[in-house]
C-alpha cells in the first residue's frame, strides 16, 4: 500500500540530501516501489521528483529477526489464537471479509463456509447471531468475462451462503484495485456493511442488497432477466449496459449485443445466439460490469447455468 510522509519544513536542506528508509517486512521480501507505484517527492503544487533508482541497500544494519513460521495456512492456527479465546463474549454480530484464498477451490468453499458461520454460532453461544460478509472484490487484469474464472465461481459460493438465516453480503465487485488484493476503498466496504446492518440486525426499512437475480424468462431469442431489490436499475459510467454473457445449449457464451432495461427487468439477446439457454453477469475476476440500483449499490454476480467448472 502506498504510504504518504510529510517532511517538516526545514529538514531538507540546499544541496545534497540523504533519504534512508527503514523496512521491516515480516510476510516476504520488502520492496520500495510496487504495484505500478513510484517513490517520489512532492511539493505542495504537485510537483514531483522521482526517486525510483539509485537507491543502497543493507540487510545488516539491524539485528536479522527470527522467522515467523506461516501460521496462517496450518489447521486450526487462526482459530485457536483468534477465536477461541473470545468465544464467551457477548457479541451482536459477526463481519467477515475473506476468500481469496480459498479461491482455487470455491466448490469447496460452499460447504466450507457455511460450517464456519455455523460452527461459530455454536462456539459463542447466542443463537442465531447474524453473520455479515463481503464478497470478493474485482481483482486481477481487466477482463469482460471468463468462463472458468475461479474467483467468479467464489462469489457464487459466497452468494449461496445467504440462504443461512440472518446472514448479509456487501458486495465489492466495483471497489477493487487490479494489482492490489487488499482494495484501498475500505469506506465503501464500510457503508455497505453499515447498510446490510442497518436492515438485518437493526430493523430500519432500508434497501441493503444491490439486483439480484430472481429468474429468466426466453421468448424467442429475447431473455427476460427479472430482479429483485431493482428499484431504480441503471447503469453507471456508460449509457449501455455490460456484463452480460449469453450462451446456448452449447455452452459457448458470447456478449449480448443488445441490453435494455425495463423496470425490474434487462431484456438481453445476441445474434451470436439464436437459441439462447443460458446468462452469466459479471463472470470474470476483474470484470466489466455496471448495473445498480437507486441506492447506487450494483447487481450481485451470477449465472443461470448450472454447467460444471472445467479444472484449469
């Protein structure tokens, strides 16, 4: 992540100045400079020197650390550590933000995830507590769709969760960052956790959930995708709607070239399709897509196939 330092006046000095850096990096490798980012000074007009290059490194300038062994990917590590010991707390609900991991194997992530929010209402003890998540942001190169995309097929699993009592997803699929999984955006996330909150555990009459897919009706070679939580459904950024994929009995998706949006509905078809029997939406890691509501919450991802994913 970037990092912004002011350097108080007076500190730079005419002529030559030394910047050292100090890094500690406990996860890797440290580096100055990544994700596409420069290191550079900016004065208060914007101006700015980059500093990418001549840079001298010393690894011993302190004490080498000792190696933190990966927890993180052992059984029952996080849990022990983390969760465990806070299980007789009162709580009044549960956040989780996570799955990029778990991303190789989303087919075991729908058995995989609801046994966690199960499990934990068990540990803590107070019934049904309600159980909030975020679904996986847009992340990785930029692409309109993907058959087979992983992290497409992730955020299917995540939405299957929802059919748990008191449970609610924020869904991200318009905050993310290309080349940073950790998406900078966390005031966004926020609000839409604060929303889902806001009708599920709080009761307020309020719209917390982006379209989402209630069924599909074809007539000819028009589909009719209905919505519900679709008051108001609009695109953002571009007049024409994207994000739609249509295939036939053959299982060959091609873009539909006409979108319109009628009320409740998207009426989609492709001349690439003359027998349409399937529509994914937003089916890629970093897809192209811009379908909302009025509360400016966008569609949730999904398919109505059911055609198994092909192991890459």
């Amino acid at each position: 992540h970037p990092h912004v330092y002011t350097i108080p006046a007076g500190t730079l000095k005419k002529g030559k100045n030394i910047i050292a850096i100090r890094l500690f990096s406990f996860w890797g490798t440290g580096m100055l400079g990544c994700y596409e980012q420069s290191v550079y000074l900016e004065n208060k007009t914007n101006e700015k020197i980059i500093l990418d290059t001549h840079w001298k490194m010393s690894a011993t300038v302190d004490p080498v650390f000792p190696e933190t062994p990966p927890y993180m990917n052992e059984p029952a590590a996080l849990y022990n550590a983390m969760i465990h010991p806070i299980r007789n707390y009162t709580l009044k609900g549960i956040i989780w933000y996570q799955g990029e991991t778990n991303a190789h194997h989303p087919e075991q992530y729908r058995t995989l995830f609801p046994l966690l929010i199960n499990d934990w209402r068990i540990r803590f003890r107070q019934g049904m507590l309600p159980f909030l998540f975020v679904q996986l942001a847009n992340y990785g190169n930029e692409a309109p769709f993907y058959k087979e995309d992983n992290w497409a097929f992730l955020r299917e699993a995540q939405t299957c969760a929802l059919s748990l009592p008191h449970t609610g997803m924020a869904t991200a699929i318009d905050i993310g960052m290309a080349h940073d999984i950790h998406p900078k955006n966390k005031k966004e996330v926020g609000r839409r956790l604060y929303l889902q909150a806001a009708e599920k555990v709080y009761g307020d009459s309020i719209c917390a959930s982006g379209p989402v897919f209630e069924k599909m009706e074809i007539e000819n070679n028009l589909l009719y995708i209905t919505f519900r939580h679709a008051a108001g459904l609009h695109t953002k950024g571009d007049p024409e709607v994207k994000g739609f994929y249509i295939a036939g009995k053959d299982a060959v998706f091609y873009p539909a070239d006409q979108a319109i949006i009628q009320g409740n509905q998207v009426i989609l078809s492709s001349g690439q399709v003359p027998v349409p029997v399937a529509v994914r939406y937003a089916w890629a890691s970093n897809p192209a897509c811009n379908l909302y509501n009025q509360q400016d919450l966008p569609a949730i991802p999904f398919r109505t196939d059911s055609w198994e994913r092909i192991l890459q």
